[in-house]
C-alpha cells in the first residue's frame, strides 16, 4: 500500500496529525483544481511584479547602466510584494475606483488562494456539500483573480506597444481561465 493510501491500525494507533489524506478521485480533483489556482494566483503576482518593473525602468532607466545597479535594482523588486507592486502601478496610471477595486479584488483572492484554500482541506473532503462550496469558492476567487489579470495584462500590452489580442479573447478570458482551473469544459 501506497504511504499516501497509509490509514492507521485502529484508532489507538493513529499517526495524526503526521498522516496523509487518502488519495481517491475526489480528493485528486479537488487538489488539481487547488494546484491550478495556485499556479494562476502565482502567474497573476509575477504579472504584477513584471509590470510594476517596466513601470520602474521607465521612470529611471538609468538603474540599468552597469551591473551594480541592476542586481540591486532585482533585489529591490524581488522584495516588494503584490499589495505594493499595485500600488505603483495604481499611483503611475491613477485608476477609477472600478479599476482599483478590481485589482484589489483579485489581490485579495490571490492571497486566499495562496494562503488559506488548503487549510483543513482534507475535512472539507469529507462532505460533498462541504467540498462543492469549496469549488465554488475557488471559481470565485479565480474569477476575481483572472479579471485583474486581464487588466494588468492589457496595461502591459499598452506601455510596451504590443499587440493586444483579439477583442473576442479578450472578452472569452476570464470565463477560459476559470475553465481551466476548474475543469469546465
């Protein structure tokens, strides 16, 4: 038997809380979903860190003139986190409170994504009811999480004078996003 399939000999001899949850289907696709959200919330954040350094560069490309200057200047942006990378893309581009709102949300949703969504999962595994306001939960916050993306994304696209995508991908994002998180065909 698989050390993840491992349940204890009898409840006198139980390994808690240093036993795994059982793998089913079930928990395998919960976990899948939590992993895609994960790896999205992550992507969203580098979007953010990506596009707070063009903003940066821009405003003071000379930190890019000798090796000194760049090392310290990735030091300075690795450090930052998501909250203050908004903030200087807000403060650049001085949003409409729909916009900030937006960009908030999503903020908020990539933090419960990275930071609260797997505490106590396996409980939740254990009722279906439980483990559907869960999913649902997730198709929420990635929703939110997706269309700050979408924003952040389309700004970067404007500042370096790239290409946008069609406006029907751009309109399909989010719903695609939230598709591919959670397993909606």
């Amino acid at each position: 038997m698989s050390p993840l399939n491992r349940k204890p000999l009898d409840e006198h001899n139980m390994d808690l809380p240093f036993e795994l949850p059982e793998r089913t289907h079930f928990s395998d696709e919960v976990y899948g979903v939590l992993g895609r959200a994960l790896a999205f919330a992550t992507d969203f954040e580098g979007n953010c860190r990506a596009f707070a350094t063009l903003i940066g560069l821009k405003a003071e490309p000379s930190v890019l003139h000798d090796e000194k200057h760049i090392n310290e200047f990735c030091t300075f942006i690795e450090k930052r986190n998501l909250f203050t990378h908004l903030k200087t893309i807000g403060d650049k581009f001085q949003f409409t409170e729909d916009v900030n709102n937006a960009l908030n949300n999503g903020r908020e949703a990539r933090n419960y994504i990275a930071h609260e969504a797997g505490l106590g999962l396996k409980h939740i595994l254990e009722n279906e009811n439980r483990m559907k306001n869960f999913l649902d939960d997730i198709k929420k916050k990635i929703r939110k999480i997706a269309e700050a993306n979408l924003l952040i994304l389309f700004l970067s696209n404007y500042v370096s004078n790239a290409p946008n995508p069609t406006p029907e991908y751009l309109q399909g994002y989010v719903n695609s996003v939230v598709g591919w998180v959670c397993e909606e065909e």
